[in-house]
C-alpha cells in the first residue's frame, strides 16, 4: 500500500456552469448601479452651449507700390527689310513636325560688331507631289482615291502652283538694325532641309563664328570661312542618324579643354508611315496632331571636339544615353538644352527639358562622363510630381544672388515651370506658383523662355514665345487658341505680392501682344543703344523682330570676352558686375530658349547707378579676372589674360 497525499476532486461541468452564472448576475448588478450614477451625473451638469469666437483674420504685408516699368516695343520687321516667311509643310496631313517650328540665332558673322540675323526654315516634304506644285500650305487639299474612304495614309496631298523651294536665311545688319538679306552671297541659301534648330559657335578658334543646324533627318555643320559657309559635317562626323529627329543643340566646352564640343537634342522616333498609321483625331475636327507620348523616345547626341576638324560621337562613354528602367527604351524626348555649372565645381552640367517624360539634369563627373540626377534634384517633373510637356529651357540667377533658377516652357494648362536651387542646398524647389509666374502662365502653351534685363533695372525678366499646335484648337476647347499672344515677365524683386508681373499693353505696346504662332525666341542689341531687343519665329509664318523702345535712362554694360586658354567664344563664364553693395550676374551662354542662340556679348543693366564699376570674370577654365573702375554705357572688350589667377566658382 502507497503512502500518498489525497487529492481533491476535480470540478464537473455542472459547477463550472452555476459558478458563470453568478459572475454574470454580478457583472449586470454592477452595471445597473453604473449606468443610474452616470444618469445621475449628467442630469445635475448644464448642458453645454457654442461659443461664438471672434474671426481673427490673418495680416496682410504691407508692400511697397512699385510702378510698373515702360518699355514699349515696335514691330520693325518690315522696316527692317526681314521678309523671311517660315516654310512647315504642312499641307493637310498634320504630321507632328510641322507643329514645332523653327529656331533662331543673333550672331556677328562677319565679324564687324553688330549682330546680324539667322533664320532657320524647313520645307515641303520631299512626297508631297514634288517641287511644280507647292502653293501655299492654307491652299491644300486632301484628296482620296475615286469611290475610296480608305485612311489618311492613302490620300494624296495636293496644292495649286507656287514656290517650290524654301531655304534657311541670313541678314546682315547695318549697325542700327537695318537688314540686308546675304543668303546668297554667304551660302545659307543652299541649306535647304526640314531644319529646326542653330547652335552658334567657333568650334576651330579661327575667330569667326561657325553654324550646327539641326533637321529632321541629318544635321548639317557648316564653317565660316572669311564670311561663306561651307558644308564639312561628312569630314566632322557630326550628321547625326538618317532616321532621326534632331531640336535645340548647344556649343560647350564639357571637358575644359579649351575646344567647343556639340551637344544635339533628340526628340522621338518618328516616320511619315508612322504617324499616317496612328490616324490621330480631333472631335469636329477630324484628323489632328498626334500627341509624343505615343512615340517612342531617342537619345541625344554628344559629339567631343578633337581639335583637327573632326568630332568623336561620345554619347554612349559619356552617360548621356539614359534609358527607362522599365523599358530599357530611351528615357527622353529632348527639345531644350541648357548648359550651366549647377554645383560651381567648374565643370558644365546638362539641363535637358523633355516632352512628356522626366527632364535631366546630367551632372558633369568631371572625368569626361555624365550622371543623370533630375530626380534626386527635383526638376525631373513638377510640383505635382507628374512629367510636364516641356519644350524650352533658360537658366539666370534672378534674384542676382548664388542661387540657380531654371525656366521650362511648357504645354498648354501646364504652367511655365521656374525651380530654384539656393547655395547649399540639396535640391531645386518649384517657386512657379510662390513668384506669381505660375498662374499668369497656365493657359498658354510656351515654346521659347529666356531671361533678359528688358529695361535694365539690374534684374532679369523673363520672355516667353505662346502658341498651340492645332489651327482649329478653339472648336474644341474655348480656352485655347492657335495664336497666342507672347508674354513679358517684369521681375520686381523679392519682398512683393508677386515676383513676377505680366507686363500688359500699356506698358510694353500693342505690337508685343499681339497673338502670334510662337515657337523660337531670343535677344540682342540690334541698334547699338544699350537695351535689349527681341526676335521671335512663328510656325508657318513671319518673324516678328521687336525693337525695344524704353526711355527709362538706366544705365548698362554690354561685356563681350575672347577666350585665350577657354574657347575663344567664352562659352560657359560667368560675367559679375559689382556696383557698390550690389552684384550682377550674367552667363556667356547663346544656348538658350528653344531652337535659339542669343548674341554672345551679355548686356547687364545697371539701374540708376552711373558710377564705374568693378567687372570680375569666372572664365570656363576656372581662372578669374578683375577690371576695376570701369565705366558704364558702353561695350566692354575684355581678352583673358593668361596670368589670369585660377579659381573655382
């Protein structure tokens, strides 16, 4: 027998029950006496009643009232002897390159201090029936085969008799912007291709100023030699692909090595059969422009300078050939190039502007290779974190300050894009809408930006050339237009409601706003009076050259630089000029805008300052250079010195 301690039974399920049963018995007594004290409670507290509270509302700045300037511009294109008229070809087919255009340049070809005019055409399309009938492109028609509704693509084009060439020009200009048209007598009358954009530069140092003209198809390089301009792009190596679309393009020194290299824009893949096939439509139109977002991207090109005539296509060992993660496809649709140092590290970087998909921002590694970081410096798409139908680009330092702003012109109901990246800061913000510039730009659709001193205050406005693709836009949407009028942007300063104001009629004249189908836009001083005056291409049509007008009695200096060790032209520096407590800052960069060269020498206005002031140059190989007491109204002629002491920006 086990000696072992006696346990006690276990409980059955018939205690388990009786024992629940009382839990809740005692759960539902205590929630009875609960619930009467709350009752209780509530009953001897007042019931509580809304406050009215006083609306304080939020303080206004009290900002200074500051007159807007007068600057009125006057239509001389006619007076001035341009009877240039843009050749598209359009003649009812509506394939997407004949709503973009053609660009524009001011350069001083033959050397003789004024600036002289290019304009860039393009033509009939080599089917379209041939040179014997090609009346003007508003005489179309478009006629089937008998008895056929077939598509588009089996339509034949057909236009009454008329010109049969259309050909690229150049005038010379007199010195007091009178214009004489040396097409002839200097070759340009022979560039006859779709073209589309210019780049202006001395790619052999030989001191005159040489030509890369972008189409659709090959591009053509042409040297000036004593004022004739010779067709080399076979022996440069620089024509680009057969199949291909070229837009802007850029002279720039990428690698500091003293020689101008090439940088050519790509739009999208692009064919005649393609587009027939895609039968784009608009509702009550029929068929229409085809948008770029159902074509395939391309790849720039970048083209290095070996110094002996010949250029090396660089493109793939230097980065600039971005792909789409997703598609492994070409990641741009480039329209807009804009060179400028981001980082003040001495080495150019690429401010690409895309249509329809993320812009680039190709860092310079200074070892002879790009890195795109659009995205990581937030100018890759807008505010709203969406891709933007971008075309022209401009940079400037608007606020006269370190600090960067970028200009995108983009679609219609996009607004102009304007990012700003201060000193020491990680990124650009978007300061389109905080500036005022965001909303007085919703409506257009902007090709050409540029930043210029308009009435020479010392602070850079903005420019911007407006018009839609589609000639019958308003049967479908009532807020837009074909022509559009262009906008001038007055930069007041920082410390107002508004950064940037529109300048209406009564400030800059009738001929400025006047609607037009705007595409190219640039500036220089025609007349040799100081200011600045403007040129702008239409799609289709005739350029419209404005003489600026403004009596303000501002004070400027115009700088013109000869690169020594930099490129001759001075592509790439930085021109400060410092009156008293306050310092300007100008850029040697023609690339600008869309399609589009500025003049080289850079116009700084002064304001009412009248003292001499002191010049510094950053030229492109990192030496600086200062000029004391130097004084105002003039044009500055300034040749690097080759003791010139060496510096980063």
């Amino acid at each position: 027998m086990t000696n072992a301690k006696q346990l006690p039974d276990e409980p059955t399920d018939e205690v388990i029950g009786a024992a629940l049963k009382i839990s809740l018995v005692c759960l539902g007594v205590f929630a009875l006496i609960g619930g009467g004290v709350a009752a209780w409670w509530l009953l001897q507290t007042p019931p509580q009643r809304d406050v009215e509270t006083k609306l304080v509302l939020p303080t206004t700045r009290a900002l200074p009232d500051v007159p807007l300037p007068k600057a009125p511009f006057v239509d001389i294109t006619e007076a001035a002897g341009i009877d240039f008229v843009h050749e598209s070809g359009a003649a009812g087919a509506k394939l997407l390159p004949e709503t973009m255009g053609g660009g524009c340049a001011f350069l001083d070809y033959d050397g003789d201090g004024d600036q002289d005019l290019l304009l860039i055409n393009s033509r009939r399309w080599p089917w379209d029936l041939g040179d014997k009938q090609a009346g003007p492109p508003s005489q179309a028609t478009l006629v089937r085969p008998e008895g056929q509704a077939g598509p588009p693509s089996q339509a034949t084009l057909v236009r009454p008799e008329g010109p049969a060439t259309a050909s690229s020009a150049l005038f010379a200009n007199d010195g007091h912007g009178a214009f004489r048209d040396v097409s002839a007598e200097t070759g340009i009358d022979q560039l006859r291709l779709y073209g589309m954009g210019v780049a202006v530069g001395d790619y052999d140092n030989d001191g005159d100023v040489d030509l890369y003209v972008t189409a659709v198809g090959e591009n053509r390089l042409l040297r000036n030699e004593n004022g004739r301009f010779l067709d080399v792009t076979e022996e440069a190596g620089v024509a680009g692909g057969r199949e291909q679309w070229s837009t802007s393009c850029a002279w720039l020194d990428y690698n500091n090595d003293g020689r101008l290299d090439l940088f050519v824009c790509n739009y999208v893949s692009w064919s005649r059969e393609i587009d027939m096939q895609m039968d784009f439509r608009l509702d009550g139109v029929g068929r229409a422009y085809g948008p770029p977002t159902v074509f395939d991207g391309d790849f720039p090109l970048l083209f290095r300078n070996e110094g002996d005539g010949k250029f090396t296509d660089v493109s793939e060992e230097a980065g600039v050939r971005v792909t789409n993660a997703l598609t492994n496809k070409p990641a741009g649709k480039s329209m807009g190039i804009a060179p400028v140092d981001i980082d003040g590290d001495g080495w150019l970087d690429l401010m690409v502007a895309n249509d329809t998909v993320q812009n680039f921002l190709l860092r310079n590694q200074g070892d002879g290779t790009f890195k795109d970081v659009g995205l990581q410096m937030g100018v890759a798409v807008g505010s709203d974190g969406k891709e933007r139908g971008a075309m022209g680009i401009d940079t400037a330092r608007h606020r006269n300050s370190n600090s960067l702003s970028v200009a995108i012109g983009n679609f219609a109901n996009e607004m102009t894009s304007l990012y700003l990246l201060e000193p020491n800061r990680g990124a650009f913000d978007d300061i389109a809408v905080s500036t005022g510039l965001g909303p007085q730009t919703r409506l257009e659709l902007t090709f050409g930006v540029c930043f210029l001193d308009v009435d020479l205050d010392g602070r850079q406005d903005l420019l911007c050339a407006n018009g839609h693709l589609e000639q019958e836009i308003n049967k479908v949407l009532r807020s837009q237009h074909y022509e559009q009028p262009p906008q001038l942007f007055w930069n007041q300063g920082i410390g107002h409601g508004s950064e940037f104001v529109p300048l209406q009629e009564a400030q800059i004249g009738a001929d400025f706003k006047r609607p037009m189908v705007g595409r190219g836009a640039t500036f220089a001083d025609i007349d040799g009076d100081g200011d600045l005056d403007v040129l702008l291409t239409s799609c289709g049509g005739k350029p419209r050259l404005l003489r600026n007008d403004q009596q303000l009695g501002h004070h400027w200096l115009r700088v013109e630089l000869e690169g020594v060790r930099s490129n001759r032209d001075a592509i790439g520096a930085w021109v400060t000029v410092r009156a008293g407590d306050v310092s300007r800052h100008c850029q040697v960069m023609p690339t600008r805008s869309y399609l589009s060269q500025s003049e080289h020498p850079v116009t700084i206005g002064l304001g009412d300052e009248a003292n001499p002031v002191t010049v510094e140059i950053l030229w492109p190989d990192g030496s600086r250079q200062t000029l004391q007491d130097v004084e105002v109204d003039r044009l500055l002629q300034v040749r690097q010195a080759v003791e010139a002491s060496p510096g980063k920006q």
